[in-house]
C-alpha cells in the first residue's frame, strides 16, 4: 500500500511537468535584445515587429545568436527572403571560443579536417534558399562537415513546398538525436544525427563576396517550445 500511495503522486508530478511547457518568444518584437552577432558584418534591424538581416559587400556568412542554448524544442517561425539571396537557419549549434579544427568525414566517408576562425557559427542549419534550388527545409551542416545531412531534392513535395516571394513557416523538432523540419507543413527532412545535442539559435544572411548590391532576409514570429526540463 506504501508503494502505491507513493507512485501515484510522482506520476502526477510528471504529468503536470510534461504540461507545464509553454511556448517561448525568442524576439520580443521591438528589440535584439537577448540576440548577438557573429562570424561576420551583415546588419540586422527591427522593423515592423520583424527582424531584417541586409548583406554587406566582403562579409562572410553572419549569424544573429541567441544568447541561450536550447536541447529538445520544437521552433517555429516564417521567413521572406529576397530570392537572389540563400539563407538559413541554426539549431543546436555552436559558436567557436577560439580558432578550431574538426576530423571529420565527408559526403563521401572520406576522412578530412576542417578548421574555423574564433567567433566562427557552425552546426546544424535548415536551408532558406528559392523554390528552383529545391533545398529549403533540408538540413546542412554548416561549417563542420559541409554537406546535407537528409538530402530532400528527390522528393518533389519538400522541395517545392517553399514559395519564392512570400512568407514562408517553418518547423523544426529535436527529440533526442531526432530531427525533423517542415516547411508550410509539409515534411522535409527527418533523420537522426547525435553530433550536437544543445546549442544556439542563429539566423543568417549568407555572404554575398564582392557583389555590392544589398539583399536583406526577414524574420517574425519566432517561438520556441522546450521539450526539455531545462530552458
């Protein structure tokens, strides 16, 4: 009977645990604040309850951080991008704390080295890029192994899902070493990977070489629900 009468007030602990999550805004809709830049010199800006990234002329990609590391979450939020420019989007990433150098294997199992500046973002990213690419919501792994993890070209309904002009919502979900994205709910990628299992939320404006026209990126409604006991 002791036992019994023990149980059932932890199950119910947990129960309103797993209840008690509530979904997070990561952009308070007026300000950067909670948010850092890094690895290059694109400009970011709040307007209109939007953050908007616009490329500068030598920069290398540019991520705007959060300053929080996230582990299991859901994250959603809706994107515009100017179509001459690819973008993307971090997860469970991270930021180098000094200049690095990565063993790892390439698209081909090839062993090869990589190495990175300070300050240098890298980890996974879901692609931003136009409908003809047909890569959006497929998952790169930025500036460590340098390929897609869950290729998604070969399925036509993922790589058209993303619309060129307009806004566009994405969803992405990590549950252990799961994950899975979404792009205007239809499934992209889904495959497992335990290389990071926390990191950062980073939204990037990819460097544009020596081209001196300005493209700029649009992000609103970011939010992020933790599936995980810490936030």
């Amino acid at each position: 009977m002791n036992k019994t009468w023990i149980v059932i007030p932890l199950l119910a602990v947990f129960s309103l645990c797993a209840q008690s999550a509530e979904w997070l805004d990561l952009f308070d809709g007026e300000t950067l604040s909670g948010w850092s830049v890094h690895s290059g010199t694109a400009r970011y800006r709040v307007e209109d309850g939007m953050i908007i990234g616009t490329t500068t002329t030598g920069s290398p990609n540019t991520f705007l951080c959060t300053e929080t590391e996230y582990g299991d979450f859901i994250l959603e939020f809706e994107v515009m991008v100017d179509p001459r420019l690819n973008s993307g989007v971090q997860f469970r990433s991270k930021i180098a704390p000094r200049g690095m150098a990565f063993v790892l294997r390439d698209g081909n199992g090839k062993p090869r080295t990589v190495r990175i500046p300070k300050d240098r973002v890298y980890g996974y990213q879901v692609e931003i890029a136009t409908r003809e690419n047909g890569t959006s919501g497929g998952v790169y792994d930025e500036a460590r192994r340098g390929f897609f993890l869950d290729d998604i070209r070969q399925d036509s309904a993922a790589s058209e899902a993303f619309v060129d002009g307009q806004w566009n919502a994405y969803r992405i979900e990590c549950r252990g070493n799961r994950i899975q994205t979404w792009v205007n709910e239809v499934p992209c990628s889904d495959f497992q990977d335990d290389l990071t299992d926390r990191g950062i939320i980073g939204l990037q404006v990819h460097g544009i070489g020596k081209n001196n026209d300005t493209y700029e990126v649009k992000w609103r409604n970011l939010r992020l629900l933790p599936l995980d006991s810490t936030k």
